[in-house]
C-alpha cells in the first residue's frame, strides 16, 4: 500500500492546523467595547499580523468561561491561554502584585501610567511567572471609588456600611481599616447585592458604575479615589513554554502595543460613563480624602512586608 498520498494529506493537515491557532482569553467584562475586552482583540490583530496569519486570539468576555478566580485557575493549568482580571485576585499568587494595589500609592492616573510603564511594572509582571504565569501588561481600570445610597465625605460615614470587596485579604484589610465591613463578593453577584441589600455599597470605577448597572441600584458616588489599582493580562506558562522564542516575542509585543490602545479607549469609556450615570441621576460627591489616608498605615505594616515591596513602594513614590 502506498502511505505517501495518505502522509502527503496527515501533513497537510497538520500545517493547516499551525495555521489555524486561536487561543483563547477571558474577560468578566459585559460590553464587548469595553476597553479591556477591545485592548485584547486589538492584540489579537497586531498579533495576526506579526505572525502571518499564524496566531490570533479570541475573547471570550462575560464571564462565558467563569469568574476572574476560575479563569486564572484555568490558565494556571493551561486548560486557558490567558486571562484578563484586576490585579487583586492576583495578589495571593504573586505577592508583589500587591504592590500597585495598595491604597492612595498613586498620586494621579498619570504618575500611575509613568510608574507601572517602568522597571517597577517590569519586575511586578515578571514576579507572576514562578507561580506558572506569563504577565504580560497593565490595563488601566481607573480610579476606584465608593458608591452607595449616601455620601461617604469622610472616613466616618464608612463606619459599619457592609462594602463589596473583591476576593483579596488586601482589599478586605483596606476597607476594614475604614471601619467598614469588608464583603467579599464575585463581580457578578455586585448588582443584586445592592439591589437587595444584602450589601451597603461597592467600590468601583465609573466605567463598571455604568457598564454593570450597579448606577440602577445606589446613586452616590463618592470620589475616594483610594485605588488605581491596575488590571493585568497573563498568559498560561504552561501554554507560553511551547512555543518557540519568536513566537513568544510576538506575544509580548503585541499586548505591550495593546496597552496605549486600552488607555485611549479607557479614557474615552470614562468620559462617556460619567455622562451615562449623571444622566441617569447619579450624585458624584467630592471627600475629605485625607481622613482615609490617616488610617491606611495599618494596611502597609500588614501587607508591605518584604524588603523587595517596601523597595517597589519607593520606587512608586520617587516615581515624578
């Protein structure tokens, strides 16, 4: 019998198959426009175009492939190829992810930008690859703040309130030190919460106040700005050690070009939010943000405890 037509198509096939690689990436957010959802696809385009046609990444976004706890589960396996969550379900698996999470560290969205575009944001993503992952970039998720039924002006009207947190000791420690109680509570359970008031309030950035309807439920929107905290795209490392060094590169590449695309698109999505949620009769009220940052040195002491974090919280700080 004659094997070599019946190689001839097995090859074929095979090559049609490299040709065809589609990994896939995960998203909590609803809106398919929404910034960190169309960064990722405008990643998978730069990265077509760098490979050929070889390699191109589908987005799967609401939550269609779980929770941000279940998606980074998935790609710590390699069961997923990537992941795009905030950085606080992070911080239990690579510690110094802690370190853009910790409150008021930030002065501004732009010494924010300037700071994790650094040697600080480097050494961050890098940290996440003993722990089986490949971080690749930083997404901008603005500037959290707290929203409720009343105005939370100073540290004392957030005493006793039931806040949702996401699932982070750091988080429960940093509303905690607000003298509120902490409620951790996946993303997509924030709506009813309020809605029922199983919760008092949550802590969010004006794109998720909008885009998630939590504006339907609780219409106050404190500017605490107590976190900048960034999200943060990985890669299974399992997924990443296959492939061959250039492919690799590509890969790094084109999420790092993805990140000045989702700033523009942040920027733009804030803009528009803002005008969505005062249209539908949200109050943004300005705070004495100073009474928040007094009780926060508790939060540092707990959670900025090796030398290489104090070092990072520095470098953020002398960061101009």
């Amino acid at each position: 019998m004659n094997f070599k037509p019946l190689l001839t198509i097995v090859a074929a096939c095979a090559a049609f198959s490299v040709q065809a690689t589609e990994f896939r990436s995960a998203d909590t957010h609803n809106a398919d426009d929404y910034p960190t959802v169309a960064a990722v696809k405008y990643m998978s385009e730069l990265l077509e175009k760098k490979s050929g046609g070889k390699h191109k990444i589908k987005v799967f976004n609401k939550q269609a492939l779980g929770s941000e706890k279940e998606t980074i589960d998935q790609v710590k396996i390699g069961a997923l190829d990537f992941t795009r969550v905030n950085v606080g379900p992070m911080n239990a698996i690579c510690p110094l992810t802690q370190v853009p999470t910790m409150p008021f560290l930030f002065s501004s969205i732009a010494h924010m930008r300037k700071s994790l575009d650094g040697p600080v944001g480097d050494e961050i993503l890098k940290s996440c690859e003993s722990a089986g992952f490949i971080g690749l970039a930083f997404y901008d998720s603005g500037a959290r703040s707290i929203y409720a039924k009343k105005p939370i002006k100073t540290v004392a009207d957030a005493k006793g309130l039931k806040i949702r947190v996401q699932q982070s000791d750091l988080w429960v420690a940093l509303v905690s030190a607000m003298g509120a109680n902490a409620t951790p509570m996946p993303y997509g359970e924030v709506y009813t919460g309020l809605k029922t008031g199983l919760i008092d309030a949550a802590e969010n950035n004006i794109p998720s106040f909008d885009t998630a309807k939590h504006v339907e439920a609780v219409k106050i929107y404190s500017k605490t700005e107590h976190s900048m905290a960034p999200e943060i795209l990985v890669m299974s490392k399992v997924i990443y050690d296959k492939l061959p060094k250039a492919e690799q590169d590509m890969i790094r590449a084109a999420a790092k070009e993805s990140v000045a695309f989702e700033r523009q698109k942040w920027d733009e999505q804030e803009a528009k939010s803002l005008a969505n949620v005062k249209a539908a009769g949200a109050e943004i009220v300005e705070v004495d943000k100073a009474s928040f940052q007094a009780v926060m040195g508790p939060v540092y002491d707990k959670f900025m405890t090796t030398p290489d974090m104090k070092r990072l919280v520095k470098a953020v700080q002398d960061t101009k």
